[in-house]
C-alpha cells in the first residue's frame, strides 16, 4: 500500500455538519418551521437535481442555483412561502455557512502536517471558499466538482484531480462519510478513507457506519484518520 501523498476531501456531511447547520440557522430565524424535516428535505433533493445536469436535461448549473431549484418548492411546504427574496437568497447561503464538525478542524491540521489536503466537492468554489474562510478549514487548495465541470461520482472529477496534482491514482485517497462516493473513487485507482458520521441525517435518522472491507481506511472521525496515518 503506498502512502498516499494527496488527501482529498469530500465535504458535505464529512468535513461539516449540513444538517445541525441548517437546523440551528431555521430554528433561530424561523421558530415555527420544523428544522429537523426542512433540513432533510432539502438534502433530499441533492442527488435528483444534480441526475437532471448529468442526464442533460439542465446545462451545466452550480450547486448554489441548484439549491435554489430545491429550495422554491420546499418554502410553501414549509410555511416559508412569505419570505422575500432577499431573505430566500440568504436561505439558500445557508450552505456557505455550515460548521465543521468538532474535530474537523484539528483533524485537518494534523493531516496537513504530512500529506497535500484538498476539497473535492461538488459545492461550487466560491461555496467552497466562503465556507473555508469562516470555519477556519486549512485547505492547500479548493478544487469543486465546477473546475471540470461534471459531478461525482463521474470519474472525471477524480481523475481530474489527481491529475492536477501530477499524481498516479494510487498516491491519492479520497476521505468521505458516504459509501457511494468512495466506490467511485476506488474505482478510478484511488485509495478511499470512510469517516464515520453516524449523525449527519440527524438523531431522528442515524447512518449505518459499518465497515465496508474494500476501503483502505476506516476512522472514528478525522483526528482518528490523522492518528492511524501517522501509525502507517
């Protein structure tokens, strides 16, 4: 097993917390809301409007407007229908805003001691960025899904960016709390480390964070994926 000098990072749900975000930010601005189903029926449309850009029913669209496409339909379900459009596109920024998990920060620090560490994210960049700069995220460089303009898991975000760092697939590792995305990256050469996030859908709705063998890792959280690494 070579070491793998580039880490790159999944981010929603793996290096922040989209769900304990959005439900703080709608409980304080929107008290009458249920934040906990808002928060999971907006996620729930992430996966169907990112299938319409792949199977060319939309052009290319950047996850901001596409979660402005989930978000206009969800307002009225919600008892929201009222807001203004200031206040919808604040709403819909909510993503630029969402927290780190609590040992994200620390876990990426101690990673980036030793190993090249990345976003690869199909958030759009300047997402990415906002995001970045407010949670003190040390990132050696933003790379979102946009640059090449497809989303995972097409292989070519993957590949893509192991290209850009001049790399082999097998000297760089994909760090995700979602099985799917690692099975792609695997598949393209890299190696893949599952982050156990067994509350990313909330309390109400746990993830089943067993192992899966074909990964090269598998970590409690980011400090413990530092720590086995630095074992290696």
């Amino acid at each position: 097993m070579t070491r793998p000098q580039l880490l790159l990072f999944d981010i929603f749900g793996t290096v922040v917390d989209w769900h304990g975000s959005i439900v703080r930010e709608v409980q304080a601005r929107y008290p009458q809301v249920d934040a906990d189903a808002f928060a999971r029926d907006w996620r729930a449309g992430y996966q169907p409007a990112m299938q319409r850009v792949r199977s060319g029913e939309l052009g290319w669209t950047r996850i901001d407007d596409l979660h402005r496409l989930i978000l206009e339909p969800l307002l009225p379900r919600h008892g929201l229908g009222h807001l203004s459009e200031a206040e919808r596109d604040h709403l819909n920024r909510v993503w630029h805003r969402l927290d780190p998990w609590p040992d994200s920060v620390a876990g990426l620090n101690q990673l980036k001691r030793q190993h090249l560490i990345c976003s690869l994210s199909n958030g759009n960049l300047s997402l990415l960025t906002h995001m970045a700069k407010r949670a003190r995220l040390p990132w050696d460089c933003v790379l979102s899904a946009e640059v090449f303009r497809a989303y995972k898991p097409d292989p070519q975000v993957y590949r893509g960016a192991v290209e850009t760092f001049g790399l082999a697939p097998e000297q760089a590792m994909l760090v995700a709390a979602h099985q799917d995305d690692l099975a792609a990256a695997r598949a393209c050469g890299l190696q893949t480390a599952y982050i156990e996030r067994p509350l990313e859908f909330g309390a109400k709705a746990p993830k089943d964070v067993s192992p899966v063998a074909a990964n090269t890792w598998h970590a409690r959280d980011l400090v413990d994926l530092a720590r086995q690494l630095d074992a290696a």
